[in-house]
C-alpha cells in the first residue's frame, strides 16, 4: 500500500514539474518571437564570447585547407591480370571521351588496378550517374570514396 501511495506521489510530483518546463519552453519562445518582431531594420546582433569566435575561425581555416570529403563513386573498373594497367588505361580514356564533364580517377591498391568515376555526394547521386553508364561499363558499381568538391567561384 505503502509503495502505491509514493509511487502516485511521485508521478503526480514530475507531471507538474513537466507542465511547468513546458511553460516556461511556450514563454521562451513567446519572448524569442517577440524580440525578434521587434527588430526594424531586419538585422539580428548576435553577442558572443570572443573565445566562440576564435574557434569558429580555426573551423573556417581548417575546413578551407581540406581538400577531401566523403561522398561517392562509381568504379567502372577492377583487375588485377597481368596486363590490368593496360586495360585500367583503355577505360579510363574510353570514359573520358564518351563523358567529357566528370573526372576519372584510376587507382592502384595491391594487386588490383581500379578506375572511378565521379564525385557525387550522395549515393543517389551515384546510383542514378550508374544507371546511366551501365549499358556502356556493365560491371560498375557505387562505392563510397573521398571526392572533392566543386569550386565555388563565379565565373
């Protein structure tokens, strides 16, 4: 009996202390909506410690001297015979010609030579880039690399 009595307790004790997190959420944002309201001129005055900007400058220097991210491939080619080089070659050029605006990276990790294609940053990206080259590569494939990402400027 004992144990049913605390137990009520303490259930109705955390559904008011939840009721009133919930308030005090509902008025923070009432406050936020009407702060930002208030703003005539359209600019927002964001105060921060200048220890948060200095990290948030090392992030930016960091991010700008990557030159690689994760994303994905197509490999159209993978050998390891004994004239595999060779063929990885002939691949590489017969899909440059037929697609002249993707890059082809070819590759050589122990023992097979491999030729990629493509820098998409989500497989769907790559699955559909597959679908279209399949009848021409038969037995390419999506696989995840590290790419690089296009260039930003205006030209």
């Amino acid at each position: 009996m004992r144990y049913t009595i605390i137990t009520a307790i303490l259930i109705f004790i955390s559904a008011v202390l939840m009721a009133q997190q919930e308030e005090k959420a509902i008025t923070d944002i009432a406050i936020f909506a009407e702060s930002y309201k208030s703003g005539s001129d359209g600019n927002v005055v964001v105060n921060h410690d200048v220890a948060v900007a200095s990290l948030l400058d090392k992030y930016i220097l960091l991010c700008s001297k990557r030159k690689a991210y994760p994303g994905w491939r197509v490999q159209i080619f993978l050998s390891s015979d004994r004239n595999a080089h060779t063929k990885a070659e002939q691949t590489k050029r017969v899909f440059q010609v037929r697609y002249p605006n993707y890059g082809v990276y070819m590759g050589y990790k122990a023992p097979f030579f491999r030729v990629r294609v493509g820098d998409f940053r989500t497989k769907n990206e790559a699955i559909k880039f597959k679908n279209t080259i399949q009848k021409q590569f038969p037995n390419c494939w999506v696989v995840e690399s590290q790419i690089g990402l296009p260039s930003l400027d205006k030209e």
